[in-house]
C-alpha cells in the first residue's frame, strides 16, 4: 500500500530507473521505491529537475512544497487522469446556482461546527470548563442559519473558529496565554502550530481530490480564485479540528512540543525550527494511519481515507445519487 513520504532535510531528488533517490547533503543516499508513495511533502531545500516531475506525472504522484517556515507554498498537481466532462458541468452548476451551493457550504459549515463542539464537550467532561464556548458557538450556529450568501456564512463561520480559539487557553497549558489567531506571520507557539498543520491538511486534501474526478479548482463554501485549489480549503473545514487541533492538544498538553525546544522567533515571526517540524509530521501521519471501524462500510478505514470518501460523497450528491451528508464523527 502507497504512503506519504515526508522530506525534511536539504538534498537532491534523483530518478534511477523505477526508483527515486534522495541524496542528502554529505549522506548516503536513501532510495524510495515510486510504487510505494502516494504523495511527496517536500520541506527541505530540494533540487530535482523536470525528468523526475515528468516521471512522478506518469506515475500520478503529486508533491507538496512548503516554505523555509513550513507555509504552504504550492502543489505540482499531475495531469489529471480521471477526467468526467459530465461531473465536471455538474460540479460548475452546483457552483453557479446559488441554492445548490449554499446546500454544500452549509453542509461544510455544519460539519465543522458539530466537530468543533465535540473536541469542546470532550475536553469539559475532563474538567476543562468551555461551557462558555460551546454556549456562544451554538448560538452564532444558529443565527447563521440566516446566511443569503457565502460570503455571510463565512462571516458567521469566521466567528465560531475566533470564539473556538478562546478555549485553547483553558484546554492547553501553556506558560503564554494564547491571545487570538494570527496568520502570516504566525506570532507565537500556538498560531504556528495551527499554520502549520492546517497548510499539511490543505495538501492532504488536495491528494485525496487528485484521486477521484472532481476539480479542485471549483469550490462552494470558499470562493474560487486563480491559482488555487479551493475545493481543499473546502473539505480541509471537516477535518481540521478532528485531525489538526487533536495534534497541537496532544503535543503541547503531554510537553512533547514545547516553546524552548522546537520554536524559533526572528523580527516578530514564529516558527517550527526542524526538530518541531519533524515531530509534528510524524504525529500528523500517524493521524492520518490510525483507523476507526466504519459502521456503513463495516470495515476499518484510515482517517485518510475518510478525506477520499468525503470526495465520494461529494459526487453521489452532484450526480444525484444521494444527498451530501457531511462527516459527524460518531466514534
């Protein structure tokens, strides 16, 4: 079975027949047999040329780079191969008229909310009150009910993650108090932990969406852009409380990830130095591997592949085959 190959060290990616290579700087090199990756996260300074891409499109393999700070720079996404006109006119309709596209974004809203919930009534039933939280989200979910437009429902959704954030003081221990959600540049701990393994779940999705037909240009909760795969941000919503935030709470709450230790600041910005980076990966992959016994497929599935059924869903509900019930977690 494929896996995720995570490439934290500086070198270069070579081809050799079948096989690729990483050759690190002064290190023997370590080869990766092609057959076995599903999709290359690239966050070392790395130089490989166009026969290797060309090689990695024939073989359907997309690659992930980030940034020296661990951002999200971009995506080398393969020609499609699992191309659907008809899927593809389905998906623009459900875009264009407005009561088909707010039925999704509100689904994506929905199953967002209910997972942000859940983490909060879970870690109040362990003695960390957010009772408060949880009270003022369900209310802001309510009153976005009302939403006409995207736009209005991101409005309300902008509110329910800001008011979620103010838990994380009572959930995590920290010597900081985390003050609220900055992006670019993150400012401290908690901000780059949450910059970071949201950028990894936007990739994630984005593989998952490579290997069905969808496009992922066209989006319903985000709007579509150039130059960006918002059909990810879409579906990174779901999962990133139940994967993303799971982490960061895990880490920081057990000291495996700590301020002294794996951060760095430099003129106001923070960041993961490479040991921070290399654990956090590590912990985002063994997410992505565990398992949960699915009750409708009566089997085990990964939680990556639970992103690849979302997709599945997704177009039953285009197609028509079944409503778009976005995932609540039931485990």
């Amino acid at each position: 079975m494929s896996r995720n190959y995570y490439i934290t060290q500086p070198g270069r990616l070579r081809r050799k027949d079948n096989t690729l290579y990483l050759e690190p700087e002064a290190a023997p090199r370590i080869p990766i047999p092609v057959e076995d990756i599903d999709a290359l996260y690239l966050y070392g300074e790395l130089d490989l040329n166009t026969k290797l891409m060309n090689f990695l499109a024939q073989k359907h393999i997309p690659f992930h780079v980030f940034n020296y700070y661990g951002y999200y720079s971009g995506s080398y996404y393969p020609r499609e191969y699992l191309n659907s006109g008809s899927l593809l006119v389905k998906q623009v309709q459900h875009y264009e008229k407005r009561e088909k596209r707010m039925e999704l974004a509100r689904e994506f809203v929905a199953s967002a909310v209910f997972n942000i919930l859940k983490i909060l009534r879970y870690h109040t039933n362990r003695g960390k009150d957010c009772a408060a939280q949880i009270e003022e989200i369900e209310k802001i979910a309510a009153d976005s009910r009302a939403a006409k437009n995207t736009n209005e429902l991101m409005g309300y959704e902008g509110l329910i993650r800001d008011t979620y954030y103010t838990a994380f003081n009572t959930i995590l221990t920290l010597k900081t108090p985390f003050e609220k959600r900055v992006r670019r540049p993150a400012d401290n701990p908690i901000n780059t932990a949450i910059s970071f393994g949201n950028s990894m779940m936007y990739a994630a999705c984005l593989t998952e969406i490579y290997r069905t037909q969808l496009n992922p240009t066209i989006s319903f909760l985000h709007e579509p852009g150039d130059r960006r795969f918002s059909l990810s941000l879409d579906l990174a919503e779901i999962f990133k409380p139940l994967i993303v935030d799971r982490i960061i709470f895990r880490l920081f709450n057990r000291g495996q990830l700590n301020e002294a230790k794996h951060f760095e600041t430099e003129v106001g910005a923070c960041y993961l130095n490479e040991k921070g980076r290399k654990l956090f990966i590590a912990a985002f992959d063994e997410q992505l591997k565990q398992t949960i016994a699915h009750r409708k497929l009566k089997r085990k599935v990964s939680y990556q592949r639970l992103i690849r059924l979302e997709c599945y869903k997704l177009i039953k509900h285009l197609v028509r085959m079944e409503p778009y019930q976005a995932l609540r977690p039931w485990w």
